[in-house]
C-alpha cells in the first residue's frame, strides 16, 4: 500500500487553573499543507514549537508594540459595504498622527493590533478600522 500525505494537524493544550479558583483548557491547533511529503518532519517540529511557545504565554513576534493608543482618537461609526467599521480623520490628534505614521510604514498601510484591523484610505490621511471576529481555542 503506499500513500503521500498532504496535510498534517497538530494540537496542543493544557489546563491550569486549581480546585478552588476553577479549570480552564487552553488548546490550540495548526494545520499545514505541503507539496513535497519530505518537509513534514520540518513542518511538524516547527508546528510543536509554535504550539508550546503559545501555551506558556510567549508572543513570537518581534514587532514592537506601537506607542499610539487607539482610544484616545476621536472615531466615528460608518456602514461600508462589508460592514459596520470605525473612522478617523482626527488630523489635530497627536495620537492620530503617530497611528498613522506608523501605518503608513507598516505592510501597504494596513495592519492588525488588538483584534482591530487598521487601514489607509486612498487619500492618505483617514484612518479606518474593523473589529475582527474573535477566535478562541478549541475544546478537542
């Protein structure tokens, strides 16, 4: 019998907590696809070790947080069409301006922090962003 195998999922968990205070699992799970079935070993011990990185708090990202904070900008609510989502042209803000210094040197002037996802608009100088969904860990 031979077969090629295409697609691995790795999981991993964990429950902390005590008696007293409660349990709670924590579980994560990656899935990888590859062509060549050679790179599973790689791929796998790559996955183990993100895994476990995440489950004793570790972010493993270097990237520094920015030093702007999105609440202190004046926002309003617009309806686009996909959907409801923040604007922004607090142009006299300086927490405005360093978000948008830092978004116009970031990825095409757009990004995620804190489950936002943050845009330039065309003009260059309005800010938009949306609440992504929030996924959570899965129970196996």
């Amino acid at each position: 019998m031979s077969f090629k195998i295409r697609k691995i999922t790795i999981g991993k968990g964990k429950t902390v907590g005590n008696e007293k205070a409660g349990w709670t699992r924590v579980y994560y799970e990656l899935e990888a696809e590859f062509e060549d079935e050679h790179q599973i070993e790689l791929a796998k011990g790559s996955m183990e070790a993100l895994l476990e990185a995440w489950l004793r708090g570790e972010n493993i990202t270097t990237e520094k947080k920015p030093s702007w904070d999105p609440a202190k900008i004046r926002w309003t609510e617009e309806e686009g069409f996909k959907g409801k989502y923040n604007k922004s042209e607090d142009f006299d803000n300086v927490e405005f301006k360093a978000m948008l210094k830092d978004l116009q040197q970031h990825k095409g002037s757009r990004m995620m922090r804190e489950g936002w996802f943050y845009w330039v608009f065309q003009n260059g100088s309005t800010v938009g962003r949306k609440q992504m969904e929030k996924k959570t860990g899965q129970e196996p």
